[in-house]
C-alpha cells in the first residue's frame, strides 16, 4: 500500500540504540533531554532499557538503574534542567539498587527488591506494549484514508407530520352547537318581557313629579306592558317595587283602601318643598 | 466480479458527486476501460436497492426510487381539529354547495382564510361549482376523503340530517335584509374572534 | 434478491454513518428483519469494490481498503496525533474502562487536559460509567466513532489484545507495598471485558 501510513509513532525511538561509548551514548541522551525531552522518567527508563537488547522481563533492573543515575549525573554536570520527577525517579532508583545490591534484612517490613525490580520491569513492558499495540492501531486501514464512507450521503429527512382528526359525533356536535345557537339566547329573549326594578324606578322618577293626586300605580305601568299577562306581571311588581322605593325615599306615599283594592300613589308633600 | 468494476463501484459509491467515464479513466490504473465496466456494473444493480444512474454526461450510485420512503423517518401528530374547523366543516357537509358567505351567516363569524385552507389540505372539502349568483362566488363540497373518515357512504348519509331537515333548521334561508354576501365587511373583526379558537392553524 | 435486502442495502448505502439494527428496523416497514437481511448482504458484498462493515453494533458499508489508491480525491487529512494523544488512545482502548490516574500511571507522566480534550472532540473515546472506587472518579471508553475510524468490529478485534491479556499486560497490578486497589475496580474492567462492546457502548 501507500505511503500516507508514514507513522506517528516511528518517532518513539529518537536514537538508535547502537554500541557506543557509553560516554557517546550519555551525551547524545543528555541532548536529548535537552532538545526534546522525555515523556518522563519511565520513558527514559524505557529507552534506556533498549540498550540491553533483552526481553524486558529478563531486564536487569540493576543495571538499568546504574544507568539512570549516571543519566542524571551526566544532565547535572551539563546544567540541564531537570524536572523534580526526574529526581524523585533517581533516589528511588539509587534505593533500589542498595536493596538489590544488600541481602535482604529479614527483621526489614515492605516488600523486597526483587519485588520492586519485578514490578518495574511490569511497568516498563507494559509501556511498551501499550506503544506497539498504539503502533499497529495507528497502522490499521483507516476511514477516510484507506476506505471510504459513501460519499454522498443523503440525509434522513425528517418528516413531521400532522394529522388532524376529527369523529362524526365532533361534527354532529359542532353542526347542532351552530344551529342550536339561538336556542342558547333565550335567556336574552326572556329578559324582553322583564321589566327590572331599576327600569320601573327610573320611569317612575320621571313621573312622580306630575303625581299631585292619588293615583293608581297600575296607571304607571309602561306601554305596552299591561296585554301580555307575563309583561304586565313583570311590570307590576318592579313598579310595586320601585314604588317602595320612593316611598322610603321619603318621594311618594302609598295607600290602599282595603285587600286587593287599588294601590294609590301620589308625591309627598314634603317633597314640592 | 472483474477488478476494474470494482474500482468503479468504490469510486462511485465515495464520490460526493457523479463522476465522468474520463474522470474515471483518469482514476484508474492505465489501461482500464470504465465504460465497460460501467455496462457490468450497472446491470449487476439492477432491481438492487442502490441503483448506478446517470446524470448528466456523469455517473452516480443512487438509492432505488421506489425505495425512498426508507431515507425519510416520518411523525405523525394527531391533532384535534379545532372547534371553527369543524363547524365550518358541518356547515359544508350539511349545506354543500356552500359559499363561504353562506357558511359566514351560518355560523354568525366570518370564517377565516386558514380554516378553510386547512380543510382543502386535508382535502376533505374542495371547491364545487359556482353559484349562478350575483359575483359568481365559489362553493365548497365535502370530498370523498371526508366520507370515507367518517365512514360515510355520500353526505345524504350523515347522521340526523333528516330530523334536522323536518326541523327547519337546514332551511338556508338569508336573514331578512341581509344580503347573503354581506358578511365580508366583518371579516376583520370576525377573524379575531376566529383567531382565538384556531390559533395553531393561522399563517 | 429479496425486498428486505433491498431496503437494508439502500439504508447502509444512503448513509455515512453507521445504523444500527434497531434503526434499520425503525425505518423498515413494520415486521422487517434487518438483521436477517443483513447476514445476506453482506455476504452478497463479500470481495467486491465496497464492503458491509460491523462497527459495534452497527452497520455500515465502506469502500474496499484495497482499492485505497483510487480515492485520492477523497481523503481526508486527519489531524496528526500528537504520541501523547496516540499512546492516551490506545491505552483507554484496551484499557476501558479506565480513569485518568490509571493511564497517568501507565504511561508514567501526568496526562495532560489538552490531550484528552483532543481525543473527546474527535469523539474517539467518551466518559465511560465511574469507577467504584474511592472518589468515584470518572473512566474513558473509545466510541463507535473510534471502531468506525480503524476499521473495528468490536474492541475485542483490537489488534494484539488476546497476547496482552495473556501476558498479563492488562492486569490491574498494584505497585508492591502499595495498598491494594479495591476489587470493584477490576470487577469493573473484567465486566467490560466479558459483556462485550455493546456493555462500552451504551449510555
């Protein structure tokens, strides 16, 4: 195949790790750390550990961390800034290599070199696995570079639709609610033949003024009001009604001969003054 | 399957647009024939899902027309008509033909532009025949689309339609001194009333 | 070629993007099997210039890998990785689910924000479910966009993952001395393992 599968990560092995002086080697690592650095102290340990040529489980740890110490010794004597894990990793190292050096002390509690050594080594293989299965993740045929979506992918189109419903009984009830609609107004109907208080004392208002003699109430009735028997019902009562009214206004007197004779009204006396 | 109609089928399939016989010559390795190839693949999709069209002087991959209900995913919302459609609906089924001024002086509002669009879209009611009346004003009919939803064999079917008749109250009759058109001038007035109950269905 | 075939052919076809079989049965007219559909066309795919592609649990059609060099036009410059970003990726893949501290201490360097804020906006890897542990912290997973990209079926196909986990590379090993790591924490990582991709891949 092509060449696009240039890989980012051929870059993971800045220097080859041919025999070279070790002097050479400290040096060409030490300008190392100085252009681009490592990506930690276990990278360093990693790439210095490549120098052993072994499987990373049968590394020796000690001469790993030999090579450490002389790393940060070398960075030292050329002034390069070293970060403070870079140091951290260096007293730890120089730890171990006293416990893998000694014979272990048995009155000692925590765990023995061996099992730190062990557990570095771990650390340092499984990095590197992780980075080569990183490699050959980055080196799989990859989308949009060596196969392909559909080109030209149509969209799903998004479709809302209403649909609006409606029951014959919806239809039958808005039909019968429109025609039956003046069915609803009688109300306003009825009101025709009442005649409210309020109207009859307002009438009556006009009137009293020209009511000097008795006269029969039923004569104040509005026009019109005394043929239909339900109008002329309405009509006497709110003038009966408004008729007290004036009376407790102190506007009008009231009499009545006997039960069931004529109501009389006529204006107070009072109230010409 | 031949290697060039493979190559064909890949370009086609990622291409963004339709590509050239030239285009695809140029493509492929020398000495390759993308017209014959395109004659073998072409058939070998037919009667597929995806079909190899042409457009233009090019050539694309393109999904079965009959196919095309599959790229759109469709909602469906039911929603109750409104109260002013289903009047104005009653009043065409009962009445039809109706102008829309008797429908007016029926219901006592003026019925707004949108209600009846909503109907005709619907297509439960179309327009009918013109009324041999002074402007010549159209008329509304129910559709068979309405009989069918309400499971309706015609419109004399409607349920009550007799009673209602023998009660007078079919009888469409213009009120006194009224011209049957005269509901226009309300229009604006009416509307907004109208408007309050059909509010979803105004544009 | 039977009609459901057609339908699913057209589907895959139509989109860039991976669909699902509860999708294609979405879009399908009621009582489809896409998944039995599926198994025939994929087979009816098999070495031709475009593939039917499993990427998790869904599916896709893709142009054959080997037919790359005629797709120039249509590649994509994906943004370089910077080895930060890569090995974060690969670690998170096999690893899922994994929280921060444990990638920091595999790689042995803090991680910085910058490059899982990379791998989040590509939508490679995703936050997966919090681990039982103490703070609860969050874990990462890799996406469907991340199988979709190289070419995974599941991330059991990953490359060289059986050899890691046989080496014991995957194992949760404490440092000596160190207090062990509650057993939720790998009972986590052995779930994932065990139920499979559909178990990273939900929400």
């Amino acid at each position: 195949m092509t060449d696009p599968k240039t890989d980012e990560m051929t870059e993971q092995d800045p220097f080859t790790p041919e025999p070279q002086s070790v002097a050479d080697r400290l040096a060409a690592e030490a300008l190392i750390v100085d252009v681009d650095g490592f990506e930690g102290p276990l990278d360093l340990l990693l790439t210095l550990s490549r120098t052993q040529k072994v499987d990373l489980r049968r590394i020796s740890v000690l001469q790993l961390a030999r090579q450490y110490l002389a790393f940060v010794e070398q960075a030292k004597a050329l002034r390069l800034e070293l970060a403070a894990d870079y140091l951290v990793m260096a007293a730890w190292l120089a730890f171990l290599k006293s416990r893998l050096l000694l014979p272990p002390d048995p009155t000692e509690d925590g765990p023995s070199g061996e099992d730190l050594a062990a557990h570095l080594a771990f650390q340092l293989e499984r990095l590197q696995a992780m980075r080569d299965v990183a490699a050959r993740l980055m080196g799989r045929d990859r989308l949009g570079r060596d196969f392909f979506a559909r080109g030209e992918s149509q969209q799903v189109e998004r479709v809302r639709a209403i649909r609006y419903t409606a029951t014959l009984l919806d239809l039958m009830q808005g039909y019968a609610r429109i025609r039956t609609r003046d069915e609803f107004r009688p109300f306003v109907m009825d009101r025709d033949k009442v005649f409210t208080m309020e109207q009859a004392l307002e009438r009556m208002r006009g009137l009293i003024g020209f009511a000097g003699t008795w006269t029969d109430i039923s004569s104040y009735l509005p026009e019109g009001w005394d043929v239909d028997p339900v109008k002329w019902r309405s009509a006497t009562a709110s003038t009966f009604a408004a008729s007290l009214e004036l009376v407790k206004e102190g506007k009008a007197e009231l009499r009545q001969s006997g039960l069931f004779a004529l109501i009389q009204l006529r204006r107070t006396e009072r109230s010409r003054d | 399957m031949g290697e060039q109609e493979r190559m064909v089928e890949a370009v086609l399939f990622a291409s963004a647009t339709p590509v050239t016989v030239a285009e695809l010559n140029d493509r492929m390795p020398h000495g390759c024939d993308a017209a014959e190839a395109l004659v073998h693949l072409r058939k070998r999709y037919e009667g597929r899902g995806v079909h190899v069209a042409r457009v233009g002087d090019a050539w694309a991959m393109r999904t079965a027309p009959d196919l095309s209900f599959l790229m759109q995913t469709e909602t469906v919302e039911t929603r109750k008509l409104s109260r002013a459609a289903i009047e104005t609906l009653a009043i065409i089924a009962y009445h039809a033909p109706v102008t829309r001024a008797e429908i007016e002086e029926i219901r006592g509002v003026s019925v707004s532009r949108g209600t009846v669009d909503q109907l005709l879209e619907m297509e439960w009611i179309r327009f009918g025949r013109r009324k041999m009346t002074p402007g010549r004003p159209v008329t509304f009919v129910v559709t068979q689309d309405f009989l069918d939803h309400f499971g309706l064999e015609s419109a004399r079917d409607l349920p009550g339609l007799k009673e209602l008749r023998a009660a007078g109250l079919l009888d469409n009759r213009p009120p006194p001194g009224a011209m049957p058109q005269g509901g226009e001038g309300d229009m604006d007035r009416d509307e907004a009333i109208d408007t309050g109950q059909s509010e979803l269905f105004e544009d």
